[in-house]
C-alpha cells in the first residue's frame, strides 16, 4: 500500500473442494463458498488453480466485479496474475481481491514473483502490493484490517488500517524469538501470567506503519511471505526470517464509538496496487 493512500484511508496444492473442518478457519455470516481440504501436511490452498472462486475483486471507483471481469485479475497456468493486462487500455485502480471467509488462528503463506508491467500513475515508483488480513466491515479502498506489506525495500513493514497495535521490542534487531511456525506463541508460564496481571507498564496500542528489522526479499526471483496470526498478535516472516511482530491487535467497536476490541478474525486479501504481480501459492494452516 502506498503511504500516501494510507494516510488519506486513516506451484500450489490443488484439491477438491470440501467445507473445512478444523476450528483454524470460521465461517462468516455471508455463507461463504467451500474452500478445499487441507493437505496431509495440514495446508490449505486458497487457489484452486482454475478460476477465482472462493474470492472476490473491489477496486477503488469501479467497486465489487470488475477487475476479474476486464482481465485484471486472473488465474493463469494454475498461479494468480494480478495487474497483467495490457497497460493503458483500461485505467488501473487500486484494490484488493478478497476471501469470502474468514479465518482464525492460522499461518498464512504465499510466494510472490513481480512482473513487468507497471500502470499509471506509477509507471516509475516502488513496486507496491500487501497480504491484508484480519480485514473486517464494509467492502471499501481502504477497508479496516491488518497489512503485511508487499513492496520493493519494505517487505514486512506493518500497516495498521483502521486499526492499531503495539510492535513488539526487538532487541539487537531480533524479532520472533521463542515463535513457533507450528504452535506460534508460547504459553506464558504461571509466574509470567502473574507478572502480567501486575503494575508492570504496558504500551498503549497505536496505528500507523510498524517498520520491520531486516531486508531479505529477493526483488526479481519468487520469495515467500508468511503472517502467523494467533488471537491478537502477528508475525511476519520474509524468506524464512520473523522481521515484524506486533501484539494487541484491536479494531474499532462497532457498538461503542471511540472504543476499540481485539482484533481476531478476518477475510485474507491481496491488493491491487498497479504493478504486475504473480503469486503461486497462497495457503494456510491452523495454529495449534
């Protein structure tokens, strides 16, 4: 996502399709389309490979529909092709193509390659996309969830879109220690959980960008990003290393405004954001 906006908003396993059984993955309210098995390793595609089914495009002026109707977004040789259409021809948009469902307590993965095609008005900036997750309420350019970014040199910075945190302390630039990419956080210990019912000071939630602590995207070859989300805390790993994590994660209330709660559970989207891109996997897995 690019700053400005932000600012002014405030090869994969195919299988058949089946619902999901593990408590990793909720149904929303709008009964969203069955998503596939998972694997025996646990995974669960979120592509089919074939078409676009279980998802959904918005765009910022020409709202729900049209991006997979005018060729914008696609499935091509079993990857997602985002933005690969011929430039000039239809006027690009920013967006994002959403999940029908919604998910809990899950590692999410995806492999990412850019293209070459980039639209106007940025024909000559950063390459720009984003995992958005935790993506709650109205359908909108931007809507209120977490992001991952996904752009050259900030890969693993967060966003907090209508939302807000707290970033973890990374002392010696290390984040995610003691994470499991299996169970994800560890269970505190009794001293510990009394420790933290007691006066010790805790860091006030904020909004805004959470710059991660190291730069391993690989800017012209395939790389892998994944989100471990548990309750209302995230992780994100570049390429195999943790280089962002933020804790309390809230929303605002949607009974009580000016007050905020946890926030966690969402849909899972990827954004639009006029560069050619292509992901080959997108998938997740339930935290034990």
């Amino acid at each position: 996502m690019q700053r400005r906006d932000f600012l002014k908003a405030g090869t994969s396993l195919v299988l058949a399709p089946a619902l999901l059984p593990f408590r990793g993955l909720a149904q929303s309210s709008s009964s969203p389309l069955p998503l596939p098995t998972p694997g025996a390793d646990g995974w669960v595609s979120l592509l089919n490979g074939r078409d676009l089914t279980g998802w959904y495009t918005m765009l910022q002026k020409s709202g729900k529909g049209f991006a997979e109707k005018h060729g914008m977004v696609t499935m091509e040789e079993e990857m997602l092709h985002i933005l690969g259409n011929e430039e000039g021809v239809i006027p690009a948009e920013a967006g994002y193509l959403a999940t029908n469902q919604e998910f809990e307590n899950v590692h999410i993965r995806l492999e990412y390659k850019w293209g070459v095609k980039r639209h106007a008005p940025r024909s000559t900036p950063k390459r720009d996309n984003g995992l958005l997750y935790a993506l709650v309420g109205e359908d909108k350019v931007w809507p209120t969830c977490v992001e991952c970014q996904i752009e050259e040199g900030d890969v693993g910075d967060f966003f907090m879109v209508g939302t807000r945190g707290v970033q973890s302390n990374h002392w010696a630039g290390l984040f995610g220690e003691g994470i499991s990419p299996v169970t994800g956080w560890p269970k505190p210990s009794s001293s510990e959980a009394a420790q933290s019912g007691s006066t010790q000071p805790q860091s006030e939630p904020s909004g805004g960008r959470f710059i991660k602590d190291g730069n391993f995207e690989l800017l012209d070859q395939w790389n892998t990003v994944e989100v471990l989300w548990q309750g209302d805390k995230a992780a994100h790993i570049v390429n195999g290393r943790t280089v962002n994590v933020a804790t309390s994660l809230q929303q605002p209330d949607p009974q009580n405004a000016g007050r905020f709660i946890p926030l966690t559970r969402g849909k899972i989207a990827i954004e639009i954001e006029f560069a050619e891109i292509w992901f080959r996997r997108i998938e997740v897995k339930s935290l034990a």
